[in-house]
C-alpha cells in the first residue's frame, strides 16, 4: 500500500508540475502577445524628455495612494540609465518623495523604459503618446493598468487633454479611468 501511495504522489507531483509549467508558458506566451498590440513612439529624444513633468490625469494605482495632490516626476541622466524622482504632497500638505531608475529599453528608441522603485522589481514605463515639443506625453504599460496624462505645466487645455484621452481610448485604455490629477 505504501508503494501505491508513493506513486501516486510522484504521479500527482509530476503531472501537477506539467500542469504549471503549461499555464505559465501559456501566460508568458498571452502575456508577450499583448505587449506587441500597444504601440509607442517612433522615438524620444531623452535629452528633450529630461526636466519635471506633472501630473494631470492618471489611472489611479495603490502605489500613489498617499498623493493628494502636485505629483510631479524629474528625470535626470544617471550614466545610461534615468534617475526618476516622484514627488506629491499628502492630504496633510506634506510632500513625499520616491527616487527610482529608469532603464532604457534596447532596440526601443527610448519610447520603452523599465522603471523601479523597490529593486529587484521593474516595471513598463512606454511612451504611447508625445507633443512634439514636448510639452505633453501620455505613459502607460501594456495591460493598460496604469495610465499617465503627464504636462510641462500642472494644467492642459480641455481640448489638447481630450485629444490625447481619444489616443489612450484608441489604444485600448478605458477613459472613464482615467482621472483629472489635484
């Protein structure tokens, strides 16, 4: 009776362990076909993109849920890489402060970053949308969780700020997601 256990544990082991191992690549496979369907920019000059950006529309996340209000990121070149600092004052006036890095994507014309914050673990970081002067951009990543609606100044006009919803909708982003930043 033991020896019939046994086998049927490694049996069970082995098949659960195929199982995974066929859901995971399947993931990994669905998961790679979904980022080829979210296209970026042709390419970002990062010396254009560098300075401080605001804040003006976002997909709200748990990670910026302490914001209430002026969040804003600076980008700065640190090597190859972007020194990112976010920054948002709290609901009692306090500002908060999260440094990170930015690693440009090979083969990406810098409209793909991988962003930390809590090292080892990275995230999407894609150029969707960018004025040509660089007074706007729209930033989000390939399961269109998170979105950004980023400006210059804190403020956009209502109709450039619809035009580039329209380009999130057009993406594949829910607008009704995205809120106006404080």
């Amino acid at each position: 009776m033991k020896k019939l256990n046994r086998l049927n544990y490694k049996t069970t082991a082995v098949a659960v362990s195929v199982g995974l191992a066929t859901l995971l690549a399947a993931c990994s496979t669905s998961n790679e076909a979904n980022l080829a369907h979210l296209p970026v920019v042709a390419n970002v000059e990062v010396a254009k993109y560098l300075g401080t950006w605001h804040q003006v529309a976002w997909i709200p996340n748990s990670f910026q849920g302490g914001c209430a209000s002026d969040t804003k990121a600076t980008y700065t070149l640190d090597g190859k890489d972007l020194r990112v600092q976010n920054q948002c004052k709290d609901a009692a006036g306090k500002t908060t402060e999260a440094i990170g890095v930015a690693k440009i994507v090979e083969g990406s014309n810098n409209a793909k970053l991988r962003v930390s914050f809590f090292r080892p673990f990275y995230g999407n970081y894609w150029v969707l949308a960018l004025d040509t002067d660089y007074k706007w951009v729209l930033v989000g990543e390939p399961k269109r969780t998170f979105g950004w609606v980023l400006a210059r100044d804190t403020k956009l006009d209502p109709a450039t700020l619809n035009q580039i919803l329209d380009r999130a909708v057009s993406l594949g982003y829910d607008r009704s997601a995205f809120e106006m930043s404080p």
